[in-house]
C-alpha cells in the first residue's frame, strides 16, 4: 500500500495537518520506503541563526506541490510508500548531545532499509545524518552549496559547525573525498588557503564559475562521473542559489545560479544510487514571503522523485 497527499479536492490546502507534501504522518519506520523528516537544528550556526524554524516552514509551504511532476508525469507516491515521519529529537542547548541523538535517530531508518530525506536545520545535520548511513563505508557526496563547509575549527577550536562538517566527515572515513563534487561554491574567505584542505583531499569543487562555463549539462556529466554507481548522498544548501531567489538562509553569498538551475541540475542526478539526502539552511526569519521555504520544499520534492526513480 503506498500513501497519497490528502486531495485538494475534497480538502482545501489551507486546511487540515501541516506535513511534507500533506502527506500522512507515520512513526514506524517498517511502514515506508522514504522517510520526510524535519530536524529544527541550528547549534552549528556561526552567524544568522533561524534555520531551527526550515522544516516547520517548509512543511507549510509544500502544501502548493502537487503529487505528479511536470516533466516526467510520474508521481513518487505510485511506486513508493512516503511518508513524514515528523521530527528528529535533539537538545538545543548541547551540541555533542544532538549528534549522538540525531544518530541514533537515523539508524533507525537505516536498519529498516528506509531511505531519509530532511529538511534541517543548519548543515552540521548532515554529519550525524552521515554517520548513521554510511556504516559500510564512505560514500560518495553531491554537495550543491556557496561554501565548501571544510573549515577546521571556530571560535576557540570548536569542531563541530555549519562550516566543518564536511572536514569532519572526510576524516572519519564517512565521506570518500575523491567520489565527492561541490557544486556552486562561490563567495570571499577568511584566508587565501581557505578551500585547500578540500582540494588536497581529492574533492572537486566545481565554482559558480565553472557551473556556467560548463553549462547545466557539463556539470550533470561530471557529477555523475564522480559518484559513480555506488553508494551517494546528496545534501543541498539553498544558499547555493542566488539570494535574489532564496533570501531566507543564513549566509547568503550572491552571484550564485536560478533555482531553474538548481532544479535542472537535480533532475540531473536521476538514477544514481542515493542512500538519502537533505535540503538544508531554510531561515524563514529572513524572508517573510516565504519564497526561500517554497524552493527549499519544491527542492525535495525533486529530489524525492529521484530517491523513487
């Protein structure tokens, strides 16, 4: 039995609970094949906190996506059991504590051979994410995002934040560098260094620069070489767009690609072997319309159409 999106139909979108794609709410994670999963979580902010309000935001505004896509006129809901399965438990005030917990939390998922899909939060949620899936061994990344995310430490030498995680998770074997592409990196740094621990780590880093030099095209051709066939997860942060399109985020950097970019890219990556993924640093704070937690729910929806390709 799959599950469907209650019918705007019968029941208008304003109305009724608020989940992912008005899909139903489970709690089992035996009773689906992708999990929709919020986790609120900004203790790895470094600047703009606010991404702890993405999912809740994200949720609502996914009332306006409907069940089948556009260009395939396929529905992920035909061929798979989708549901949310509300939030991940974690402790706002205690950073080493909320990592341990989301882990746990997705283990979970991965025992029952479920494929998750989150809507964060800043982007430290996906180290413990990545803990949890990559128990075989490192897997390949796909990481659409302004910011290379491998910074050592902040303020006094703290490990673990929005702008390490990617350090942490190369170096404790859960992330293989040299299957890991960037895509969209872009802005000024602290230091001119700033990128070489990525570089030096076998990670291609594909710049705003060569996204448009490439063209849409290149760049699927080249993401889909690097991964390869075996095991991907796919983590976008939406201040890879433009922030004419996504203000709503935390460390916006401008100069980035549309959002018909970013959506012609993820549709891109169809058919390659995604573990899970996550759309992460929606801070609806920042953009009252909405519109950055809209892109960040239609950005889901494209990568769940690939998760049930």
């Amino acid at each position: 039995m799959t599950y469907w999106p209650a019918s705007s139909s019968t029941t208008p979108r304003y109305a009724g609970p608020v989940s992912f794609f008005r899909l139903p709410m489970l709690s089992n994670p035996a009773d689906t094949d992708i999990a929709l999963i919020g986790l609120p979580y900004d203790g790895g902010t470094t600047n703009r906190s606010g991404t702890r309000h993405g999912p809740r935001e994200m949720r609502a505004m996914s009332m306006f996506i409907r069940p089948f896509h556009h260009v395939t006129k396929t529905s992920p809901y035909t061929t798979h059991r989708v549901a949310d399965y509300g939030d991940c438990p974690m402790n706002p005030i205690d950073i080493t504590e909320s990592l341990a917990m989301i882990t746990g939390f997705y283990e979970s998922f991965r025992a029952a051979g479920v494929k998750p899909l989150t809507a964060g939060g800043d982007h430290l949620v996906s180290l413990p994410i990545l803990r949890a899936l990559a128990k075989d061994g490192p897997v390949g990344l796909i990481q659409f995002d302004a910011h290379s995310d491998t910074n050592d430490s902040y303020f006094g030498g703290h490990k673990f934040t929005h702008g390490t995680w990617l350090r942490r998770a190369i170096e404790e074997g859960l992330v293989d560098a040299k299957r890991c592409v960037q895509i969209g990196v872009r802005g000024t740094r602290y230091a001119p260094d700033g990128n070489d621990f990525a570089e030096n780590a076998g990670v291609t880093t594909l710049y705003v620069e060569d996204v448009y030099r490439m063209g849409i095209p290149g760049v699927i051709a080249e993401a889909r070489r690097i991964v390869g066939e075996h095991a991907t997860y796919l983590t976008f942060d939406v201040d890879g767009i433009d922030p004419a399109y996504t203000p709503g985020t935390g460390t916006p950097e401008v100069g980035g690609y549309t959002v018909f970019e970013a959506q012609q890219m993820v549709r891109g990556l169809k058919g390659l072997n995604l573990i899970g993924a996550d759309v992460v640093e929606v801070a609806p704070p920042y953009d009252p319309s909405g519109n950055t937690a809209l892109v960040g729910a239609t950005i889901m929806f494209e990568i769940l159409c690939n998760l049930a390709n």
